[in-house]
C-alpha cells in the first residue's frame, strides 16, 4: 500500500497531515492525525496547544495554496460518542475553482488515482472515478430547508425561546439569511482564543440538543472568509434553522426566517 498522500511541506507538523477529500468530493481539504493517537478525545476544543498546531497547519494550506475565502471548520455529531470512531479530523474549506486548481496540480501523486476504490455513495453527479471535479462543483446536492423551515416556525409560534448572552469576551452577531451566529472579540483575543470559546459556548448550550452538537464551528482564516453579518467576525457556528431560532434575539427571529426560507443559502462548510 502506497504511503498517504500529505499536501503539507515535509517536516510542517508530528501530529497532522492533508489530503483531498475522496469520501465527499467538495473544495475541502481534510486535516487528519498522523497517528492513532489524535482523537477527538485530545482535541476536546480547550487543549490550546492542539488548537495551535492545527491553526498553523491550516494557516499554511491557505498560504501555500492561495486559498480564497478559507475557513477551518470542525463537525461535531455522533462520532463524538466515546467507543465510536475516534479519530480526529477537520475541513479547510475554499471555492470550487482554487480547490480544482490545487487537485489538478497534485493529482498525479495521489495513490493509484483515479480508482474505484475512492469512489463512495457520496459521489452523487456521477461515480465514474474519473469524474472527481463534476462531483465536486455539484456539491452541495439538495438540503433539507422544508423540515427545518417547519420546526423552527413552529417554536416560534410556540414562543419556545431561550435567547443566548454573549460569551464572555465576545460578541455575537447573526447572519442575515443563514443560520449562522458568529463571533467577534470584544478585546485583543485571537483567533485560536474563538475555536477553543465556540467550543466552550456550544458545550454550554447543547443540553438536551444532539443536532446542536452536530453543527459545524467554522473559523476565518481571513477576513473575507464571513459574509452576511452586520459586523467584522473572526468566525461562526453553523447551526439548523431551529437551534438558531432558539437562540437569537426574539423580535429578529420572524424576518430572519423569512430571509432564510426566501434565500436558501447552502452550507458549503
Ligand atoms: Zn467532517
């Protein structure tokens, strides 16, 4: 068996590597542990040090590979079961065009590329193995906004809100039309200082809530990387309709859902 492919420079880092994403052809480059030791156990969002390493190492894919719009995003669900899988990954996420123009760039040193073997029920738009970048420019497929669009009316009739404060130390804005919260500093905090508080807020406000605990916390590696929001943030939560009906401002949450429901944005995260 071929070694793994690493789109890091040799020597960048002891604990992670890169790749392409085979499983789900999307413009995301998957950062995974090196050894069996990197698990969600170890990230558990407070090790700062852990934080550090996987900022720089995404710092570096964006750097190297030009990257526009990056973002580091991290999905939190069932796998964070303890006895499930346990190893840690994470996404760095760009447009379509910069992610093909680095695939193409690399491909030739991708073990036995292309190959049935790479080839999952996630390739929807075609599972031809050579049809890698159709896959990707495909993605998102279809989103269930209907259900969500449902649930998220009904609590509002409901009146069943819970409005979050700020966390200390941040701010939080909401997106106009997507269910995203985001986060900017209210001081000197850094960007490594926003993974480790969204994860400290999302442990916080999960109770009683799985899909909270599956939603996606996705920093800015650039400014540019967060549009939508009323104000600069170094980055934000991708949460469900719902959850994000839960905890916005009440007298927002009706035009918003209007917004939502009108704009359909998709999650590229
Ligand atoms: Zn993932």
């Amino acid at each position: 068996m071929a070694a793994n492919l690493d789109l890091l420079p040799p020597g960048t880092t002891k604990l992670f590597r890169v790749d392409f994403d085979y499983y789900t052809p999307r413009p995301h480059f998957i950062v995974l542990g090196k050894s069996k030791q990197i698990t969600w156990s170890s990230y558990d969002g407070q090790n700062s040090q852990f934080v550090e390493e996987l900022m720089r190492v995404a710092n570096k894919i964006r750097g190297n590979f030009g990257l526009r719009k990056p973002l580091l995003s991290v999905h939190r669900g069932s796998w964070l079961v303890p006895g499930k899988d346990d190893k840690f990954h994470a996404h760095i996420c760009t447009d379509s065009d910069t992610y093909m123009r680095v695939f193409n760039d690399k491909k030739g040193l991708i073990p036995g590329w292309p190959s049935s073997r790479y080839v999952t029920k996630e390739w929807r738009a075609s599972k031809n193995p050579s049809h890698y970048e159709e896959n990707v420019r495909r993605y998102p497929y279809k989103e269930y906004f209907d259900d969500e669009i449902k649930q998220a009316r009904r609590r509002l009739e409901a009146g069943n809100v819970r409005p979050w404060a700020n966390p200390e130390g941040w701010t939080l804005f909401f997106h106009e039309s997507a269910a995203r919260v985001g986060f900017a500093p209210t001081g000197q905090q850094s960007r490594e200082d926003l993974l480790i508080a969204m994860e400290r807020f999302i442990r916080e406000h999960a109770t009683g809530s799985e899909r909270m605990l599956g939603c996606h916390v996705c920093l800015a590696l650039t400014a540019e990387a967060c549009d939508g929001f009323p104000s600069p943030v170094f980055g934000y939560i991708q949460l469900s309709a719902d959850d994000f009906c839960n905890g916005c401002p009440a007298d927002y949450a009706n035009g918003w859902l209007s917004r939502f429901e009108q704009e359909k944005l998709p999650t590229l995260t």
